[in-house]
C-alpha cells in the first residue's frame, strides 16, 4: 500500500523504514526493531518535539542519565557492562554528546573570548611578544584537538585503570574502557557546560577550570569507589596507585608528544624569540 506523499504527510508504506520488516495497519511503533513510524513531514514543530523526547523531556534519557551519574554511577555504568540498554544513554551516545558540547565551547572560547581571557592574564614583563603569541597559539592548538584528546585519552586511562585493579577480576579491559567513556564524557559535560556559562567573566572562568581538574580527580574516586564497593583505606591505595602508573603514562607520553611537535616545527618561532632576547640583553 502506498499513498502519494502530500504537503504535510510522507508516502505511506506498509514496511518499517528503518529495519523493512512488514508493518501491521495503524502501527505507531515497529514491532520488530521498535522504531516510532514517522508519518509526517518535518516541520519545526516536531523537530522540537523530537529534540525534547531525545533530549530535554522528563522521561528521556538524558537528563535520566545526567543525574544518576551523579548520585548512582554503578546503576549507569554497571547496567551498561550488565546489558542494560534501554534505561540509560549508551556509553558511546554519552561521549558523542559530551564531545558536541566540547565543540561549541572551543567555538564561543576561539571566536569570541580567547583575546580577553589572555589580556586577564598578568605574564611576566620580560615575555616577548612572540613568546606570548606561542602560548596563544598552544592553547589555541589544544583547545581545537579537544576532541581528539578525549578520544585518545580513553584507551590509555583504561589501561591503567586495568593495571591499578590487576588483582579485581570483575571488570576486563573494554569494560573499563565503557567506565571511562561514562565517567570522562560526564565530568567533561558538566565542566563544559560551566565554563560556557562563565566564560564572560575571567575569574569565575579560571575558578572553575581549576574546579574541573579537582573535579576529575575527586569523580573517577567516586566512580570507582561505588563500583568497586571499595573501603577508603582501598580508595587511597588505589588512587596513589593509580597516580604512580599514570605519572609514567604521562611522562612517555609528554616526551612523544614534545619530540611531535619538534618535528614539525612547532618551536621554532619560541627559541628564534628566545635568542632575540639574549641577543639584546648582551
């Protein structure tokens, strides 16, 4: 059966859209793959309708997924390891969105507030143009690979994460990899959605990224304090723990990543400065 599409109808199918299963008549919903069968045209209307249910409405997933985090993490991350899907957002849904939210904070802070932010800043007298239009241009460099800093930076804290709890057999290497897709994206949701909203003003901006780096520290704790049911002597040995194994992380990462950018040349324009300055100085 099918019916001519109309001004504000789609042609009428008698098979679900998404999966092409056969539909019976008067279907709102497939009954194979659960799919809402979308009879009308978009309009602006439904596509805000849309966004609510996905969204912003009291039973979607989101803000259902926002705040357990909060207040029940292993109830999110342990029912996701435990095939729970339908309750929560999924892991990857939640970085993906984490990681959107990321790209409209790197846009406001680029377009709009990169120049006023460093003018708050009191840099010594004796930095030189050139040197500050290299941190300039560093943090420009980072904010704009945010995405693919959070993306690399999963693996790694799973794997030390897996190292830290080598003698726990509960979890293995990709469910921690879906703790730290859970837990990173929800810090980083909540830090992003902060500094968007104070980002006009330098103090309340600078005071709230220091409150993320606590933030992240104190969070993963309590992540994997609720799904480890761990006591806080354990806590504390864990997490120092974790700091040794992921100082030596970051150190062989910090050398590869200097030896990178070396390569192609990132310093030149800082050490020519450098030399300037000497040079003037005798």
């Amino acid at each position: 059966m099918n019916i001519e599409k109309s001004e504000n109808t789609l042609v009428v199918v008698n098979y679900c859209r998404n999966c092409s299963k056969n539909l019976s008549p008067h279907a709102v919903f497939c009954n194979y793959c659960g799919g809402k069968i979308i009879k009308n045209r978009i309009t602006v209307k439904n596509l805000l309708e849309d966004f609510n249910d996905r969204f912003l409405s009291i039973d979607g997933a989101f803000p259902k997924t926002f705040l357990a985090l909060f207040k029940k993490p292993e109830d999110v991350i342990g029912g996701y390891i435990n095939g729970v899907r339908k309750k929560y957002m999924s892991a990857f849904g939640y970085f993906a969105l984490s990681l959107s939210i990321a790209g409209i904070y790197v846009f406001i802070l680029r377009e709009y507030f990169m120049d006023s932010i460093f003018e708050s800043i009191a840099f010594p007298e004796e930095k030189n143009q050139a040197q500050l239009n290299f941190i300039k241009k560093f943090a420009a460099s980072f904010n704009e690979y945010q995405a693919l800093t959070s993306i690399l930076s999963i693996p790694v804290l799973a794997l030390i994460s897996r190292i830290v709890f080598w003698n726990y057999k509960q979890f293995n290497y990709l469910e921690h990899t879906v703790i730290y897709l859970y837990a990173f994206s929800h810090i980083n949701l909540t830090f992003y959605i902060l500094a968007i909203l104070t980002i006009w003003s330098p103090k309340l901006y600078y005071f709230f990224s220091f409150l993320g780096i606590i933030g992240y520290i104190i969070y993963l704790c309590y992540v994997l304090k609720r799904l480890y049911r761990l006591s806080f002597y354990k806590l504390i040995i864990k997490t120092s723990l974790f700091a040794l194994v992921g100082s030596i992380f970051l150190i062989i990462i910090t050398i590869i990543a200097v030896v990178i950018m070396a390569k192609m040349g990132m310093f030149d324009e800082l050490i020519e400065s450098i030399k300037a300055v000497n040079e003037a100085k005798n």
